[in-house]
C-alpha cells in the first residue's frame, strides 16, 4: 500500500505561521517546483512444512518450518520516490529479511539486510549507495524458478543472495535494455562464507573483502537476454574461504527465456573460478554450471514450474551434482496462493550439496556423495 507524506495536524504559532505563509509563496512563484513525495509498504510472508532426507552423518529424516526461504523469501519494505523537478528523483529502499516462523531476522540479524540504500535517479540512470545486489543478482531473467527453496539454484547459493555492504550502484535502462555496474569498498561483514561473506571494509587493504560487477541485459515482450561478471576479493583471514586478498572468486553468466503463449523457457549457463577453494583434490576450481526450466499456466489459477540443473568441477574431483525440482502453485488471488514443491540432489562421490540451500542454520547438509530429497507444502501472501 502507498501514502502520501504529509504535514501532520498540529497547532502553530504566529511565527510558524508566517514561515509557512512565506515557503508557500515561493512555491507558488513563477518557475518553482513543488516536490511530490511517495512512500509504498510491501512484502511477502511465505512459509510452510518441509521434509528434507538425508540429512548429517546419520544420514536422519526432518519434518520443520524452514527460515530463510520457502517459494519465495519473506520480507518486508519501504520504496520511496521524492520529485526534485528537471526530470531528476531521489529514491530510496529498506528491505527487511525475517523468518516467519520464529519472526527473527535474516542476513546475520540485521534489521535491513535485503536492501538498504539512497540515490537520485533521472534521464541519465540511478546513481545509489548502501547495501545492494550484486548485478549477477539482476541477470538471471533464466532462472524461471528463482529462490524457490528447491531449484537449479541450490547448486550455487550465492545467486539468490549476492548482497554487498558498502556498495555503488549505476543503472541505466532504456528501450528494454538495462545496463549496471556496482562496486564494493568492502562486503558482507556477517553472512556466511556461501552467501559471499568477507570481513567487511579494511583500513590497511584497499583490495581486501573489495566485489565488483557489471550486467548488460535487453527485455522485450516475449524473450529477454542478459549475461553479467561477477568477482570477489579474498581478506577474510585465517579460517575463511578466502584468506588473501590475491584470492579472487569470479563468476561470469549468459542467460535468458522466452514466452511460448502460456509457457515460459529458460536456460543458463556459468563459468566459475574460485582461487579460493584449498582442498586435496581441487585447487583453484573451476566449475561450469547449467540450468534449464520452464514454466506453464494450464488455467490462470494453475502455474507448474520445473528445472534442471547441473555443475561440473575441473580436475576429476567428482565434486559435482546435479538437481531436478518441480512446482505445483494454486492462486486463490492475485495475492495469495499455495503451494507444493518437490526436488532431488544427486551428489556426485566428493559433494555434498543440499537440496534446500543449507547455508544459515539449521543446515540440512548431507555427507559426500549421498544424494538427498526434499519437498514442502506452503502457503505465501504478498502485500
């Protein structure tokens, strides 16, 4: 919902009363502007039951409510717009991640730790800075199932969270092609190492815990494109993913999907390099991942979902897996539907990917090589 800001009713005195008077008549004068403000409250609540095998080293069966994501993250916001005239906005956004089933907040307890950040924006584009998405996060108009807590995305959980503190962000979008850049003076000082967490900004290394991103992505009516590069900067310390900060994880992707009536197709592709990975089998790994799904609406009131996805590793690791999941949703109205959602991990002999995510407590992961099952009931609203 949306409200417009406003003066609150009050009584004033005869001095602000005449300050008043006055800021209206310069408003009024020929050639002035008057700014028009906007404020808009949104969010989803999604949650729901999910059983998950497979899971530690007694390879044990779960029945609980997951925290981070279901068919789609809770969270909630504020989007604002404020008119500065000459065709120029400042914007700003506050997003909140929470858990609904214990009502605790996501992104390491931080009470915006989705989104937060301020900017202007005009003909030119949007210039923000705070905490924002990397660009990858932006290019993956292929990922037809997106943070469904069961999808192609469970083999590369930094997609559906690439969130960097610190960051600049430029974005320009004309004709149905968007271009973006985003730098990171230091990211992610409370996520986990999967989600791209480091130590935040650093006072004597100017490259330590440093990301940066570029996206170029084009959307017309029935198919879209985008492809993005995506590095991070090692300088976490001892005990981390990436000690150094000659350590570098760079991702770069090529996307896209296309509308058939009432289907959509999406495929994508992902090379990954990874100077941070120090194992016995794999040093400096690069992996290739690709994805393909697709979406059907059989009814309006009916969507099926399917996807398929699966990483490769270099150096005969057998460190890779593969995913399939499926989707049944039901919309009981524009804003509310249920669901049922079903997916199978199959690890290859070193992995040990999860089926859910399994990045933030209570992890679900299972030992290498044992593949894993999930599904879940739920139900999401979104306002």
């Amino acid at each position: 919902m949306s409200s417009r800001l406003g003066r609150t009713g009050r009584a004033f005195s005869w001095r602000q009363t005449i300050w008043w008077g006055l800021a209206s008549l310069a408003a009024c004068a020929p050639g002035a502007s008057q700014a028009q403000s906007s404020v808009t409250l949104y969010g989803i609540i999604d949650t729901g039951i999910e059983y998950v095998t497979n899971v530690g080293a007694h390879q044990s069966s779960v029945v609980r409510m997951p925290s981070l994501t279901a068919s789609i993250p809770s969270r909630w916001g504020l989007r604002g717009k404020e008119d500065l005239g000459g065709g120029l906005s400042a914007v700003f956004v506050l997003e909140s991640g929470f858990a609904p089933s214990q009502g605790t907040l996501n992104q390491g307890g931080r009470l915006f730790g989705r989104q937060a950040y301020v900017g202007l924006s005009g003909r030119w584009g949007t210039l923000s800075l705070g905490r924002q998405y990397s660009q990858i996060y932006w290019a993956l108009p292929g990922d037809t199932m997106g943070p469904n807590v069961y999808a192609a995305g469970d083999l590369d959980p930094y997609l559906s969270q690439a969130r960097l503190d610190n960051a600049v962000a430029y974005t320009f979008t004309s004709s149905g092609l968007t271009v973006g850049v985003t730098y990171s003076f230091g990211r992610d000082a409370v996520d986990s190492a999967p989600a791209g967490g480091c130590a935040g900004q650093s006072p004597t290394d100017w490259r330590a815990c440093k990301s940066m991103s570029a996206m170029v992505k084009y959307e017309a009516a029935t198919w879209g494109v985008a492809t993005a590069i995506d590095r991070n900067y090692g300088g976490g310390g001892p005990g981390s993913p990436q000690p150094n900060t000659s350590q570098t994880d760079t991702r770069a992707v090529i996307d896209g999907y296309v509308k058939l009536g009432t289907s959509t197709i999406g495929a994508g592709y992902l090379h990954r390099i990874n100077h941070g990975v120090q194992t016995p089998t794999v040093v400096d790994a690069v992996s290739n991942y690709w994805w393909l799904g697709g979406t059907y609406f059989p009814v309006p009131q009916i969507a099926l979902d399917a996807q398929f996805g699966h990483i490769s590793v270099n150096g005969g690791s057998s460190a890779g897996a593969s995913v399939i999941a499926a989707r049944v949703s039901y919309l009981l109205s524009k804003r509310t539907s249920v669901y049922v959602t079903a997916g199978r991990m199959f690890n290859q002999r070193n992995a040990a990917f999860t089926i859910d995510g399994g990045v933030i407590p209570p992890a679900s992961t299972p030992l290498p090589g044992v593949d894993q099952t999930g599904a879940m009931v739920g139900v999401r609203h979104q306002f």
